[in-house]
C-alpha cells in the first residue's frame, strides 16, 4: 500500500510516498530556514505564505521522482495538528482537494504521533529483527513544540506519561542560541558550538521528583543570569563551555528520566523522535544509559518531514481509520487526542 504524506505544521513544507508503512519512494523538503533565520524565529504569517508558494511543487517532485501516478496512491495522510494554524491549513487544505478529485481516502495524524514513526523507516536500511521496533516501547519525542514522554503499547494505543510544562525542549536550544548569538535554528547551533568546549559552568535541572514530566524555564534563566553576572557577550571564547554546559543539563535530564521510565515500565525498547533527538549528545547519552535498545531515526527523520506521516497514516489505514473530507485542523492537538 503506497501512501502519500504531506506535512506543513510549522517552517518545513514536505511530501513524501512511503510504501507498506516504511519504504521511502520519495521523502522531499522544502526549510524555510533561511526566510525566516533573519527574524530569529518561525513568522507564522511568513510561513504560510511560503508553503502555499512550495506545497504543489514539493507534491509533483515527490510522486515524479519515483515515477508514480495517482493510480499508485492508495490514500493520502496530512498533519492536521498540532502546529500553527496558517501552515496546517494549506497542506490539510491541498490534501482534501486532492483525495475529493482523486476520489482517495484521506487520514488525519497528529505530528506528534507522526514523529514517532521515523523509527518505523530505519527498517529499510537496516535488516536484522533487533532492528524492529518491540511493543511494549517508550517513547521519547522531543521537538521545537514538545517534549513528551509516551507509552506506546500497540500501534494507535498510547499512554502519555509526562510533557513539559513549560519550555519544550527544542524551545530551551532555540532561546539559548538566541541568548549566546549563536543564530537559528538554536539546537544544531548550540551542538555546534557545545562541540568545542567543556561542561565547565554549573547550571540547575529540574528533576520534578516523582513525575515524569519536564521543565526547562529554569535552565533557560539561569542561562541568562549566568550571561549576565559573567558578562558573556556573543563572540566570547567562553559561549563554547556555557553552551556545552546549557546541553548537558538538557540532555542530563531527557536521559535520566527516559532511562528511569524505561526501567520502572518493564518496556522492551526505547524510541526517540522529534528534531532534538538529532542531538548526538541526547543519542549517545540514550544509548549508553537505557537499560533495553533503543531506537534512534537517521537524522534526516528526526526534524519535520512527511515520511513519517504517510508511516503513520498506513497504520491508520490498515487499522480501517479514515477522516472525513471536512477534515479540520486542530492546532493545539494533544498527544492523546484531546485539544
Ligand atoms: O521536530 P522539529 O523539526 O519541529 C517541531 O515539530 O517543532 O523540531 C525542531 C526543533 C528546533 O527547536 C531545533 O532547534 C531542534 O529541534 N533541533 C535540535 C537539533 N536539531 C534540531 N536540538 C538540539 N540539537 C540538534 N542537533
Ligand atoms: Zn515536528
């Protein structure tokens, strides 16, 4: 079964075809990195504009470059949420244009749950049964939006154990970077910079006994108290050792506490996802102190792209789950499907 999924929640407008859940036909996208790198951050009227712009050319190269037609497309999955509302509404909007004319079935994911599946496509890469994802499995999804810690007990059966309740940690990067000068996107700017120093400054992390939830609020102010008082200007020989000191307690925190859930569970494996799992430092740290396997996506299934989303969307279909063609966006979607 061939699935085309298009992805536009945030700054990256994607298509791709995926067969059977995890055969990459065409996995194509459009960053809007650098429109958007001269303001800091995400524009979210700039970013719609631009996947309007990008969405239809972005769809033809992914069905051209395997020389597929229509009549190969068994349905098409869209991110209907969460995200910003303006950029789900153009790829939710051309999806449910395409499926009424096509007369295809169309499947609504969460991106956050579409995240998740990037695990699903290493298995073309990689051969042996070790490298099949194992249910019961822990999953730790970890982007600019989010940071969840989640059961998954079956495809379509999640138990969300913790999220953040504050900064996601993509976000944490993305203000550091901001705060150090070190540009945007703040996570591969701070791997970057973290790669040349040492994690020399003490800096705090929010353990939230007893609760597998996040915060990263704290970290980012001290950050910035510690920026202050030392008077670190962008450009400083020491931004290297603050921005190896600011990872590590990111990535101190997402360990233990995926590690510690991983062991009180009994689950069998480990999943990251999400753009800060392409963090080296978060996957070794993973891998080194997970008691069971894990799991990490190639690095270009980490960030926003719409593999995952046709992965996703055959595991909806093949479980009978369709939407309707009044298919709406739900921007601040939930991970377990409230709103
Ligand atoms: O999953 P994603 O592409 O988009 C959202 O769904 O939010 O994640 C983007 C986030 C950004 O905050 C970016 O700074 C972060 O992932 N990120 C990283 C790295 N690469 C991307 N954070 C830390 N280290 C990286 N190498
Ligand atoms: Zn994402």
């Amino acid at each position: 079964m061939k699935i085309l999924g298009i992805e536009s929640s945030c700054d990256e407008t994607a298509a791709a075809v995926v067969e059977d859940g995890k055969y990459l036909l065409s996995n194509v996208v459009a960053s809007q990195i650098d429109i958007h790198e001269r303001y800091g951050g995400v524009v979210p009227e700039v970013a719609s504009r631009q996947h309007i712009l990008a969405i239809i050319p972005v769809i033809d190269q992914a069905m051209k470059e395997p020389g597929l037609t229509w009549q190969d497309i068994d349905g098409i999955a869209v991110t209907y949420g969460p995200g910003l509302a303006g950029s789900l509404l153009v790829g939710v909007n051309v999806a449910k244009s395409i499926a009424l004319a096509r007369q295809l079935p169309i499947i609504g994911v969460n991106h956050m749950e579409a995240h998740i599946y990037a695990n699903w496509l290493i298995s073309t890469t990689l051969q042996t049964e070790e490298d099949k994802v194992r249910f019961p499995c822990l999953c730790l999804i970890v982007s600019g939006g989010h940071s969840d810690l989640v059961l998954m007990k079956d495809h379509r059966r999640f138990e969300k154990l913790g999220r953040t309740r504050d900064d996601a940690a993509g976000e944490a990067f993305d203000k550091a970077a901001r705060i150090l000068g070190l540009g945007y996107p703040g996570g591969p700017a701070v791997e970057k910079s973290a790669s040349n120093g040492i994690s020399s400054y003490s800096l705090p992390r929010a353990w939230l006994r007893d609760s597998y939830d996040f915060s990263f609020s704290g970290l980012k102010t001290a950050l910035w108290h510690l920026v202050q008082r030392e008077q670190i200007t962008p450009g400083d020989p020491r931004v290297v050792d603050v921005a190896a000191s600011f990872q590590a307690a990111i990535v101190d925190v997402l360990v233990t506490k995926t590690s510690n859930a991983a062991r009180d569970l009994g689950v069998r494996q480990v999943l990251l996802s999400g753009g800060v799992s392409a963090n080296t430092a978060l996957r070794n740290g993973i891998i080194d102190s997970s008691p069971v396997d894990v799991l990490v996506p190639p690095i270009r299934f980490c960030t926003d792209n719409a593999a995952m989303v046709a992965s996703c969307g055959y595991y909806h279909l093949s479980n009978g789950e369709t939407s309707s063609y009044d298919l709406d966006i739900l921007p601040s979607l939930d991970f377990t499907g409230a709103r």
